[in-house]
C-alpha cells in the first residue's frame, strides 16, 4: 500500500514559473547584466580573442615582402620564422603572469606586446624606418608573436578552469578558431586594403588583435564552478551551438578562397564578402543570450520550489509492516551519525606556492616524489616528470615538422613552378585544415575517451603517421600535390595541439596549467629551429648555390640580394629528414600510450564530480582509484523508507 503523507495536493507543480515571453525577458538591463557576467560570454569574448590571434600562421603570405624589401636569403628568412615560433610558444612568463594576476593583466600586456612589435615591423618593410639588422628585427617579430602566448593563455586557460569537465571540446573550438584565424586575416585584408599591399597585412595583424582584446579585457575571467551539476551553466549544448557556426564560417571561407582564385573581385566586392564573414564571428552571441535565458528560467524554476517547500515524502510500507516489525529510531540515529572515514589519498601532498618560497628544499625534494597521474602537480614535478619528457619530445619532431611546411609553403610552390596566387591558396587552405584538425580531435578524442576510454596519446600518434604522408608529398614532388600536402599538413598541425594540451591538463591537473601549457608550447619553437633553421633552410641555400655555380653567399641576411632555389630539390632532402623526425615522434608518442593505458581506462574526471553529501572537496579522487564504503555519504534522510527487512538490513548498510 503506498499513501502520500504530506497530502498529494499540498506541493505545487513545476509549472508554477510558467515561461512567458521570451523578448520580454531578454530586453530588460537586468538580463543584459546576466548575459555580460555569464560564465558562457567570456567563452564567446575567448572566441573572438582567438580568432584574433592567429597572426603567427600568415607568415607565408608575408613572408616575401619581408624577403625583398630587406635583402634576405633563405636561411636569414628562416631565422626570423625561428623568432616567430620561439615568441608565439615562449609562453612562460604569460603563464607565471597568469597565476598571480587576473587574465585582464595578462590580455592587456599581450595587446601593448602585439602593437608594439608588429607595428615596427610594418615601419621596417614600409621604408619609414631605417632597415634594422637581422636581430632587431627578430626582436620585433618575437615581441609580437609573443603576445600570441599571452591571449591564449588568458583566454584558454580560463576557459579550461571554467569547465574542467569539457576540456577537450573547449581546447577544440578555442584552437579551431585559432586555426581559422589566418583564412580570417586573409579576407579582412583583402576587404580593407584591397590585396594589394603585403605591408598592409602586416598592419592589420598589428592592430586587429590588439583592439580585440581590449575590448574583452574585463569579460575574460575566472568563474566558480557551480555546485549544481547537470544545470545549463555546465552543459555541453552550446559548445556543439559553436561547432556548427565554426563550420558554418570555415565553409564560407573556403568558398571564398575558390571563387576569389577564379573569379577577379574588385575592393568593393571585398567589402560586401567579408559582411557574411563578420555576422558569422557574432553569430555565437546568439547562442549566448539563449543560453543564459534558460538559465534564467532554470533558476526561476528553483526559486518556485524552493518557495513551495519539500516535495511530499512518500512512504512504501509492506505486509510485515502491520505485525510492528519496524527499524527504530535509535537504530536510524545510530545509522545517520555513523562517522565516514575520507578515502585515503594515494598521493603525496601537492605544497603550496607560500611553503614552496619558504622552503625551497622542501620543494625539490618532493619534485622527485610526483602524485597521482591526474592529481595536481607542482610545476617542477611536472617538468621532471618522463610523461613530460616524452611528451615534449613527441611534439617537437611532430610539431616542428608540420610548422615547417606551413612557414616556407610560399618558397616550396615557388620551387615547384605554382604561380604567386597559388601561395595565398596555399597558405588558406592551410589555414581551414589546420582549423578542421584541431575542433576534429578536441571533439573527437573527447568522445572516444569519454565513451571507449581510448587515451589521447593514441590519437596524437595516429596524426603524426598521417603527417608523414604530407612530408613525402612535399619531398617527391608530385605534380599538382601541393593542394592536398597543404590540407594534410593544415589538419595534422591542428589536430596536435588539442591533444598535447588535453593530455598535459589531465596527466598534471589544472592547478599550474597556466605554466605548464605554455611549457607545453615550446616544443614548437625548439622543433622550428632544429628542422626549419638547420635543416630546410641550410639545405635550401646549398641547392640555390649549387645552382649558381658557387658558393652560399649572405648567410647571414645582409646579402642584399634575394636567394632563389627551383626545383623538387630545393626542398627534397630536408623533407625526407623531416619525414624520419616525423615517425619517430610517432614511435615516442606510443611510448607515453602505454605509459598511460591504465590512467585513461579509469574515470579521469571523477575529481570534479561532486555528489550529494560528499562535501567540499567532491570526491576527488584520483582516476581509477576505487571509492570506499560509505564515500557516498548520504546525508539526506532516505524520502523512501522500507519496512519489512528489518534490524538485518539496517546493519548492513552501516
């Protein structure tokens, strides 16, 4: 028999707070403030400051101004690239900036960094300055590429930390838009300064990402992590909503890039083009203001019923309820004030920063003694760690590779006889692979993993193979190949980051992730100079000068002439080595896949899911680490109460 005893009419129904008028709602100033403090649009302003910064991957298409208008050989050019990678992944004072200051800081000093290198740079290539010698203008290029590190992490990191449980859909879609960013950068140019002008790009890359971030500067922070889990704040809907409108705007760009290489446009006809372009950019507002609007009715929905008090308590009793066989109430007492005992941690305790300043031996003598995989790590039992080293060392022969191909992709279609409109195609079409490979594997390794607990590193040696088949399209030269080497490289080059950076944020945790990333990113300009400076570029030399007839002149950048090379020679040995570096990387990575086989088969995230009752700290338990009996802690006397077990059952759920 089952009866309600709080009376079935007494609660009121969920339709208490019924919707009314959508617009009503979302045009008043108190939804306006909701919708600007909202955890979801300083993921759009993270978008849009992305997007913006992105100007490290348009080398290419400057890359000859820079050659002739200062008188550089390959090898000099190649070392200003080296400047380029060594500030964009130079992230570590970005990332220490991060960890004592609020992302407003860090943005702001990225956007004076980025105007001030870049607009020198301009003023160099344009003729307003005197020509500076090779090492001032690294300097410039390396304090612009610089503020690269200084967006991602303020924008990034925040939104990892906002969402530790999305890691990889959020790492995914920031990283697309990165990717897109160069294909971006091309149509505005063309829409505001006609094409005509490499130095104009330059200037456009000088004050575009400056301007967006600091606009944003005081939307991108760090946001507490609701208590309520599977709410609208944490859910996974609009970061699909942002998927579909990424893919949305790179199909529109690639459309462009073929109707623009067939079709001549005037600079008006620019101007109208790039109108889809920026209603596709804030298009994800939308997404926005709906999602903040649901969840304005879901904490109205709460309101309602917790003004309307306890739902009823419903009681189930049995046959054996009416011969007074009852659990008494001393018994329950007893039951509920059983004291539970914390799981034991399997790791050594993580020492905070203030202990670590004063006692700095005490800190290097538990750098050797690192917790749990998945546990937070200090930065130096991180850096010590054979995960990272094996890591870093994956990512220098993969990135590194891939960044060479897309730095010098306008010298090898020169080398190879594609015509100079070719290059811009060359490096757009780069520009969307490289978008559709990082949002490919942030959403993809997050659904392998959550659903077949297949490890990232798994997937990361899956896209180093699949980039020694673009090297070797490069190497053999193959008639009309450049295209699709373009596209393989673009997406292996994108896909690797997602997955480096997903898998530093789950084996080290997310307490020092702001350094830890960008030390993560520097295995980009380490594999830059290794293979594009001493390799790509000496061998390119050479073969220009064994074309010549002698020897190898201007190394150093002040030659004053231009250094020309063509042929599949140019860059066939370099390729070939580049494709070795490649696949061992591959062969590394799988070092770590076994390393952490046991690590991915677990529940990686069970430390940020908090149950009912189990306190503050959540659960959080390392991954694959077995909860106890009575972790679950129910605190909440049981709305359903049986009778007709017995004093047998009740002692054995104590």
């Amino acid at each position: 028999m089952v009866f309600d005893a709080a009376g079935a009419g007494s609660w009121p129904a969920a339709s208490a707070a019924a919707p009314g008028n959508p617009l009503r709602v979302i045009l008043t100033r108190g939804f306006a403030r909701q919708v600007l403090a909202g955890r979801w649009f300083t993921v759009f302003a993270s978008l849009l400051i992305m997007a913006a910064s992105g100007a490290t991957y348009i080398f290419g298409a400057y890359s000859g101004a820079l050659k002739s208008s200062l008188g550089y050989d390959q090898r000099a050019l190649n070392t200003v690239s080296f400047a380029k990678d060594l500030g964009a992944n130079l992230g570590v004072l970005s990332g220490l900036l991060n960890e004592v200051t609020p992302p407003w800081v860090v943005l702001a000093a990225g956007a004076a960094m980025n105007l001030a290198g870049y607009l020198m740079v301009y003023l160099a290539v344009s003729g307003r300055t005197p020509r500076p010698p090779l090492g001032l203008l690294c300097l410039y290029v390396f304090a612009g590429a610089n503020s690269q590190s200084f967006a991602n992490t303020g924008a990034l990191v925040t939104c990892v930390k906002n969402f530790p449980e999305s890691r990889g859909v959020v790492i995914g879609i920031l990283k697309g838009f990165v990717g897109l960013s160069g294909a971006v950068y091309t149509q505005l140019y063309l829409a505001f300064y006609g094409g005509e002008d490499p130095e104009s790009l330059i200037l456009l890359i000088a004050w575009l990402p400056a301007a967006v971030s600091v606009v944003f500067v005081h939307t991108v922070r760090y946001l507490p992590y609701p208590r309520r889990r599977g709410g609208q704040e944490t859910s996974t809907d609009p970061f699909f909503c942002f998927l579909y409108l990424s893919i949305a705007l790179a199909c529109f760009l690639l459309v462009m890039i073929v109707v623009q290489g067939r079709v001549h446009f005037s600079r008006d006809a620019y101007g109208v083009a790039a109108t889809p372009l920026l209603i596709l950019l804030l298009m994800p507002l939308c997404v926005v203001i709906k999602q903040e609007y649901k969840i304005y009715r879901e904490r109205q929905l709460d309101d309602a019923l917790r003004a309307a008090g306890p739902p009823p308590t419903i009681t189930v009793v049995d046959a054996a309820a009416s011969n007074g066989v009852q659990m008494s109430t001393d018994a329950k007492k007893t039951e509920q004030q059983q004291p539970v005992a914390p799981p034991a941690s399997r790791s050594n305790p993580t020492p905070s920063p203030s202990s670590c300043l004063g006692r700095f031996g005490g800190c290097v003598r538990t750098m050797f003694r690192p917790p749990a995989r998945g546990e937070d790590h200090t930065i130096l039992q991180a850096l010590v760690s054979v995960d990272m080293l094996v890591l870093f060392v994956a990512t220098i022969c993969g990135v590194g590779g891939t960044l060479t191909a897309i730095d010098n992709m306008g010298q090898i279609g020169q080398s190879l006889g594609y015509p100079s409109r070719s290059t811009n195609t060359f490096v757009s079409l780069i520009s969307i692979w490289n978008y559709a490979g990082r949002v490919t594997a942030g959403y993809a390794s997050e659904a392998v993993l959550s659903r077949h607990r297949v490890p990232r590193p798994l997937l990361l040696t899956l896209v180093l193979l699949l980039a020694c088949a673009g090297h070797l399209l490069i190497a053999f030269g193959v008639p009309r190949s450049l295209y699709a080497a373009s596209v393989v490289i673009g997406f292996c080059f994108g896909a690797q980051w997602p997955l480096v950076f997903a898998v530093i944020s789950e084996v080290f945790g997310l307490k020092y992730y702001s350094t830890l990333y960008n030390f993560g990113g520097m295995a980009s300009p380490v594999g830059s100079y290794l293979l594009n400076v001493r390799v790509a570029g000496r061998l390119y030399d050479a073969e220009a000068a064994r074309q010549r007839g002698g020897g190898v002149g201007g190394g150093g950048g002040g030659g004053g002439h231009e250094v020309v090379c063509l042929g599949v020679e140019c860059f066939r040995r370099s390729f070939l080595i580049i494709t070795a570096a490649t696949a061992l990387g591959a062969a590394v990575s799988l070092a770590l896949v076994w390393r952490t086989w046991g690590f991915y088969r677990g529940d990686i995230y069970a430390r940020f899911r908090e149950e009912e009752g189990e306190g503050k700290d959540g659960g959080r338990l390392p991954a694959g680490q077995p909860r106890r009996a009575g972790a679950e802690g129910e605190a909440a006397a049981p709305q359903l109460s049986t009778a007709g077990k017995g004093e047998r059952d009740a002692s054995s759920d104590v």
